[in-house]
C-alpha cells in the first residue's frame, strides 16, 4: 500500500492501562486510575481479589507486602485491615495515604468514563468471587449490552467459564501465560465458546498467533508493554490492543502495511 493510505485505514489500537497509568503512579490506586483517565485511555485494567471477611478488593499480589507499609496475606485480613495499609508510599511519597480500593468505589468512580479491564486474579483462592463480582455488576445494571465498556478477563479460564454463565452478556477474555505460546486452533475454537479476548503475554505473539486469534473470532490484547519499542512490535503484529504501564507508549497509530 505504500505511503498513499486514507485515516480511515490507521489502526486503531485499543489502550489499556495496566493496574491504572501505573508508570506514573502507584498501580491499583485511584492515583493511579484518574492518571489514565486524564492520559485518555480506552480502558483501566484492575485486579480483583477477596477480603477474609469477603470484600471484593483491589490488589494485584496475593500478599500486601510490595505494593502497601504493611505485611500480609490478602485473604487472611479483613477489609478494615486491608483498608488501613497506605498503597501509595512505596511508589513515591507524593502518594501516601493512596487507599486500597474496593471493587464497587472503582465501578463507581470510573463507569462510563473509561472502559474497565476486570482482572479476577487467583479466583483458586477465593470461592464464590465469581458471583460476587456478578452482584456488584448487576447492583449496577453493568451486566446488560450498553456503552459502559466492561470486560472480564483471568488466568483462570474455568473462572471464565463460570462468570459467562453468570453474566452472559458481559465481553470476558482468557489471559495466557508463556506456556501458550504454540496454542492451537481447536484451543482458540474452544475459548470462543465463552470468550471473546485471546490476551496473551506479549512475548508468545506471533503473526499467526494473532491471524488465529481473529479467525476464532476473538479480539487480542497482549500484556504488559513496558517500552515504545515494545508497543510497536505489538502494533506491526496488528493487534487490537496493547496493555501497558505507559499510556503514552500507545497514542501512536501507525498504518496497517498489509
Ligand atoms: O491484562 C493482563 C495482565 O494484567 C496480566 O498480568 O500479572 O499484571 O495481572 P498481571
Ligand atoms: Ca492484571
């Protein structure tokens, strides 16, 4: 095609901001989450995990202890515990007193401004998180087709399965580790049963990866870009999104050159 191609043809990539702008600040915060709003985003992505006393909370580690002031597992304290750690110091002192969040107050404050990237992380570990997160959704009438973008995406691909069940509406997507690198068709065939996003670690993309992808009818959003020269190696693999720690590494939308 050459030099000659109309803006109608530039590839749209979709922006995701990892755990919120989290280059910029402390992953997971609602620093972090209005940072990608004001950087335009398409998209926050969030983690989503379990109090002891069965608040849905958002946190990426299992345990508190890299990303709070405090030491701990997850699952193990109490939302009031939990609520108590400041999650914004270890990034920068600019950001103490950063709360963790609950799962409703990041609905809340962000549906309908950007889209949000529902992470249920280790849904092993907490039974009935599925359901939990349907009835937050549902509280909000965010379970039926509409323009608030909200996807829900795991590692854990029965966990998938069970929330599409739940919320059949809802976009969900499989995450896939290294180990899928040389996933087949019939495995995509069979994650397009319940998903609609193929979002692997970036490093396994490949040309035929994300061909695949978008013959099974899905959509593919790698993770997590962390450098310009790893976005554009994403965008000339075409695909429909970049998940990454630098909303800025995504504003540039080269031309399709197939
Ligand atoms: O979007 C997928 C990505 O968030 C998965 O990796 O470990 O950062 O949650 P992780
Ligand atoms: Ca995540």
């Amino acid at each position: 095609l050459g030099s000659v191609v109309s803006v109608q043809e530039q590839q749209k990539i979709i922006n995701v901001a990892h755990r919120g702008a989290s280059g910029h600040a402390p992953e997971n915060t609602m620093a972090a989450y209005q940072k990608a709003f004001e950087m335009k985003a398409d998209y926050i992505e969030i983690d989503v995990q379990m109090s002891q006393d069965g608040e849905l909370v958002i946190i990426h580690d299992n345990t508190v202890d890299r990303t709070t002031n405090g030491t701990g597992t997850v699952g193990e304290m109490t939302f009031e515990e939990l609520r108590q750690l400041d999650a914004g110091s270890w990034f920068s002192e600019d950001y103490a007193g950063e709360k963790i969040l609950t799962f409703g107050e990041v609905l809340d404050a962000f549906r309908g401004k950007i889209g949000i990237l529902i992470e249920l992380k280790s849904p092993e570990l907490y039974p009935g998180v599925e359901e939990k997160v349907a009835e937050e959704l549902i509280k909000r009438n965010l379970h039926k087709p509409n323009n608030e973008k909200v996807v829900i995406q795991s590692f854990n691909h029965k966990s998938m399965q069970k929330s599409k069940e739940l919320l059949p509406s809802l976009p969900h997507g499989v995450i896939a580790g290294p180990s899928w690198a040389n996933v087949t068709e019939e495995q995509l065939a069979e994650f397009a049963t319940y998903a609609d996003y193929f979002n692997p670690n970036m490093n396994i993309v490949t040309h035929e990866m994300v061909d695949d992808v978008h013959e099974a009818g899905m959509k593919i959003y790698p993770y997590t870009s962390r450098s310009q020269e790893q976005a554009l190696r994403l965008f000339d693999l075409n695909v429909d999104g970049i998940v990454t720690d630098y909303t800025e590494h995504v504003y540039y939308h080269p031309v399709k050159n197939h």
